[in-house]
C-alpha cells in the first residue's frame, strides 16, 4: 500500500461550534472537487432540468428505434 499524499488538517475551537477543515497535496483530491463542481453545476437547477429532460428524451428515442427495428423484422413479409 503506498502512503496518502493528501494532508488534512483539522482543527476545533473550544468558544465556538465552528470547524476549520484543511486539505492540501495531492491532485487526485482536486480532481475529485472538479466533479463534484461539475455534476453540482450539471444535475442541479435549471440546467439540471434541462440534462434531465434530454436524457430521457434520447431514452425514450432509443426504445422506440428498438422497438421499430424489432417490429419491421418481426411482422416482415415473406
């Protein structure tokens, strides 16, 4: 197993609830942030809603070529 080389940091203080959070090193770890910033700004809002609907369009245009591909095949004269 080969070490991390990803350094997190974290630190609490007694007078308040807030944390203090801190990763610095490695670009996996920012790599990992890219797609989270990525899937927040694709899955979610009005262009999420828009990805969405479009994903199921395409779905539902698939299953029916399917379905029409299938079908000429199946009922095709002889």
């Amino acid at each position: 197993m080969e070490p991390q080389d990803t350094d997190v940091r974290y630190t609490s203080w007694n007078e308040s609830t807030r944390d203090d959070v801190r990763m610095t090193g490695s670009s996996s770890a920012s790599g990992v942030l890219a797609l989270g910033r990525c899937y927040d700004k694709m899955f979610t809002g009005n262009l999420g809603i828009a990805v969405k609907v479009a994903a199921v369009l395409v779905f539902m245009i698939v299953i029916y070529l399917i379905g029409y591909v299938s079908g000429y095949y199946v009922h095709k004269c002889k």
